[in-house]
C-alpha cells in the first residue's frame, strides 16, 4: 500500500504538501474510491523520512487555560487513522495488541519490557526540586536514563505503583508507552555526578550538591528494609522533541497527515482513561520522539507519566471530584450546586474507597463512563462519536479478570487486599463501560460467511447486556467507487444472494426492532475462486 492510498481516510492537504509527498494525482482523479483491491488494510504505510523537525513544548499553564476556555466548536467528522472495517490500523501512534491478539499473562506483565531493569551503581545527573512531584534523573551501570519519583510521604505505594502498572495497561491497550520499573534504591547504591545540574529559584541551571539529594530523599518513604521505592521510567528510544497535541497536526513532519481530534486511537483514549481514572491525560504527558528503523528516521508518539491514575493524584490520594467534573466547573452546573445547598448530593460525594495501603481514592459505584471527566476539555475526547465508544469498549472487553489481576500485582503492593480491590473495581468499571458504549450503536462484530450464510457476534448479547434478539437483513449491489447501495429485489435473510451483481461487491443492511434506528451495513467482496471477504462494516446511530 503506498501513501496515495492511506489518504482516502484523512482530509485533503494542500496541494504543495501532496506534491512534497511525491503524489501524483490525475487532474481527472476525484474522489477516491470506497473500496480498495486491498482492503481491509491493517497498517499505515511506511513512514516518510523526516527531516529539519522542530522540538516543541506546551506549557502546562499554556495547555489547560487554552482547553478549558477556548470558544471554538469545530464540526465533529467522522474518525479518522481507522481501516474500512472501523478497525484502527498499526501506526506510529498505536500498535493493536490485546484487542486483536490476546496477550499471555507474562507479556502484559512485562509490557513496553522488563528485561532491562535498571542496574546499580546509579549515577544521578539531575534533579527536579520544585514543583508538585520532585525527582531525579539518573543512569545505571547500563549507561541507561531514568527519569524517577517517589510516592508521597503521606501516602507510600500510591503513584509508584500507578505508574507502573499504567505504562503496562495503555502498552496492553495498544499505545507506546515507556518501560517503567519499580527501583528499590538503596542509599549507598547512588553517587552524585560531578557535572549535575539542577534549575535553581532563578530559573536558570546551577551545579547540584548532596544538600540538593537529601532535599529530595527527605520526602520519600522508606521500606522496611530501608530502601527508597521509586518508580525508574526509562528515556523513550530515540531523540525527543516535546509532546504532542490532542488537535491539529505538526507540518513539519510529513507522516502526520490526519488532525489529532479525528484519531480514533486518540478519541478512543478517552474510554481507556475513564476505565483506569487516568484524570492527567493531557499534552503534557505525551512525547514525541524521532527514531530509526530500516535507515528512515520518523516520529513516534508516546504516552507518559501515569502517576494520576487509579486512585493517585501523583503527589496525594485522588480527590473524589476528579473524573466527575473539569477543575473549571460549568457555570450552569455550578449555580445549580449553589442554590441547592448541598442538599442532594451527587453519588461521587457519598462513594467511599477502602483504607487500604497505595489504593487512594478509586471506586466504581460512582462511575459513569459517559459523563467521566480528565481534569480539563481534551479536543479529542470531547470530538468523540458513538463509533469511537464502541470500538473502545471493545478493547477494554478484551481483558478478563485474569488479565487484569496479572497486570494490577505488577504495582507490587505490600498489602495483598490492594490487588483484589483495584482488580475488582477495574473488573466493575470494565462492565460499565461495555453496558454504556455497546448500546450505543447495534453491537454487531466478527462478520464471517458461513456454508453461504451471513453470520455475526452480538457483543452485547454476548456479554449478558442484551436478551437474544432477531435481525433482519437486506441484500444490495454495493458500487465500489462511490460504496453506494442498490437494493437487490427479494434478496433477505441470513443467505447470501443466489445472483451475484456486476459490481463484484454486495451488501448486508442489518437492523434490529430492539433498537430501532440502528443499522450495521457489511459489504462483501465477492471472489470466483474463494469465499466471500468481509471488506466493510459501517455503523448508523
């Protein structure tokens, strides 16, 4: 597949970036066609080499003001970066894994990799004093760097094992994420680098000094043993260039051709956080980094920092608030709250989460997956359609009890109770998500042709939130150009049509008298020498 045919599914660019892309295109070309002789694909194509690519930042403050007050309210299009089946393909921003290919128990513990961990002597480089989480950077015997954070005195365990066992759930999910360990540290296994810096009060670097370390190893609890546990994320492979933005695209990197609102891997993020209570999901926490593979060097997007999930805020046990509503609250909402006095209070205030050491504040019984909230608008989340949901939801499914539990006791909690507690409340939480997204469109998947009948998985029957239902199903002649519809006369029911079109392509139209107004549209692509090919699904809501 070459660049010209991943492009029928991301909007048009100008025409001097298409001829920098070495497209040729016919005066005469039009729109592409519906259906391709490849289809479906699974993977975007190989990436152009970049070249004279800008590092970035987007401050903090910068991020959260621009997305909690910005006017703007673009029209919602339909997803993008997915193949004509509504899958997402294997990009440089996401990679299917347990969705598509069940994982073992011992790939989602090792997630991005643990074969590496981080080897004393350590050398620390740096240091972070201010600000809400204070760390170090520092290298192993490896020669290996490590950015690393404590827990918070207060709450020890917390946003360690947060960290580590995010880095596994989102690798799990898909999405490239740093290798993330565990460090036990003991004190005489560290010593400072002659040429370490830190930011000092003025903004600007200075040497770092034993006073500096101490600083920050005074906050950090200690083990029975007498160690420090920290969590050691691994510097992402290849040279970083700042983090991502959940809209628009960079110009300066010829791969990124679809504005990252309409990603549906982006998009679908939003279900993934809810599931896990990842509030922090922001630009600020993303990287970008070009790497090289075959000699073409290219942008990969990574996901980072996932002390603020579950029930951690990173440097506190989450506040009950969080994933009910934005820092900045609505004004409409917040009057209302006002004039009631409190007197009917919301299910999130009166939730409570056990006391248990690491777990914070996380709970299901309040949990709403469609109302969940990060800390401030995401331009990706918010762009969301019923269609991102559902593939979402499909993913999250993927994970039994099992799967989840083998990643959870990666967090290393010293009190066994922290394990089964966090692993039923995602459990719970995975079985709101799934009642909430797959009624929302008709939950039909697996299409597959069967001795010449249409046969299909109710996902929603399947998973006990639906009761068994009838379908009905119309046959049509399906124009692959255009991937319009003619209706073939006397041609329904599972069976597929005893005459085949000219067009070689043909289509099912699925309904439902369960949820009326729903439709699954499969078109099959017809084969002299083999069984038909599920080539199409599109979803009506």
């Amino acid at each position: 597949m070459d660049l010209q045919r991943s492009l029928q599914a991301v909007p048009p660019k100008p025409v001097l970036t298409v001829l920098a892309l070495g497209l040729v295109l016919a005066a005469s070309a039009g729109d592409p066609p519906a259906f391709y002789p490849d289809d479906p694909i699974c993977c975007a194509p190989s990436p152009k080499p970049v070249t004279n690519i800008d590092t970035r930042s987007t401050p903090a403050l910068y991020d959260f003001i621009y997305n909690s007050f910005d006017p703007r309210k673009n029209p919602i299009l339909p997803a993008r970066g997915v193949n004509t089946l509504g899958e997402v393909i294997d990009s440089q921003w996401f990679t299917n894994r347990h969705g598509r290919s069940r994982l073992s128990l011992a790939e989602l513990r090792t997630g991005p990799g643990d074969q590496r961990p981080p080897r004393p002597p350590f050398t620390v480089i740096g240091a972070k004093l201010e600000g809400i989480t204070p760390g170090f950077r520092l290298k192993d015997a490896n020669g290996d760097l490590y950015f690393v954070k404590p827990d918070p005195l207060s709450a020890p365990e917390m946003a360690t094992a947060a960290d580590v066992i995010g880095a596994r759930f989102f690798y799990a999910l898909g999405y490239n994420t740093p290798e993330n360990y565990l460090l036990f540290l003991a004190p005489e296994e560290a010593r400072l680098a002659t040429n370490g810096q830190v930011t000092g009060a003025n903004g600007k670097p200075r040497p770092m000094t034993p006073k500096d370390v101490q600083k920050v190893l005074w906050k950090v609890p200690k083990t029975a043993d007498g160690k420090y546990r920290l969590i050691a994320s691994r510097s992402v492979p290849g040279k970083t260039i700042g983090p991502f933005r959940y809209e628009g695209a960079r110009s300066d990197d010829p791969n990124d051709l679809i504005p990252h609102e309409d990603r549906r891997d982006l998009r679908a993020l939003y279900v993934f956080c809810a599931w896990l209570n990842h509030t922090d999901a922001k630009a600020g926490n993303s990287m970008d980094s070009i790497v090289e593979e075959n000699g073409v060097p290219f942008v990969r997007h990574f996901l980072i920092d996932f002390g603020a999930i579950l029930g951690s805020d990173s440097d506190m046990p989450k506040n009950a608030r969080f994933g009910h509503g934005y820092i900045v609250p609505d004004p409409h909402q917040a009057l209302r709250d006002m004039i009631s006095f409190g007197l009917n209070p919301k299910a999130w205030e009166t939730a409570r989460s056990p006391r248990i050491r690491g777990v914070g504040h996380f709970e299901s019984a309040s949990f709403d997956p469609d109302n969940w909230t990060p800390n401030f608008p995401n331009p990706a989340f918010s762009r969301r359609l019923p269609d991102d949901g559902y593939w979402a939801a499909k993913q999250v499914l993927a994970f039994n009890d099992a799967d989840i539990r083998a990643i959870v006791e990666t967090g290393k909690y010293s009190d066994p109770r922290a394990v089964d507690y966090i692993t039923r409340t995602l459990s719970e939480r995975r079985e709101k998500i799934g009642r909430v997204f797959l009624a929302k469109v008709l939950a039909l998947d697996n299409f597959r042709v069967e001795s010449g009948r249409l046969s299909f998985d109710d996902l929603a029957v399947q998973h006990g939130y639906q009761s068994p239902r009838s379908y009905e199903i119309a046959w049509g002649a399906v124009d692959p150009a255009t991937g319009a519809s003619t209706p073939l006369a006397g041609a329904s029911g599972p069976h597929l049509p005893s005459a085949n079109p000219s067009t070689g392509y043909i289509s099912a139209l699925i309904t439902s008298a369960s949820q009326p107004g729903k439709t699954v549209k499969v078109v099959l692509r017809l084969h002299s020498s083999a069984p038909p090919q599920v080539v199409g699904i599109q979803r009506t809501w």
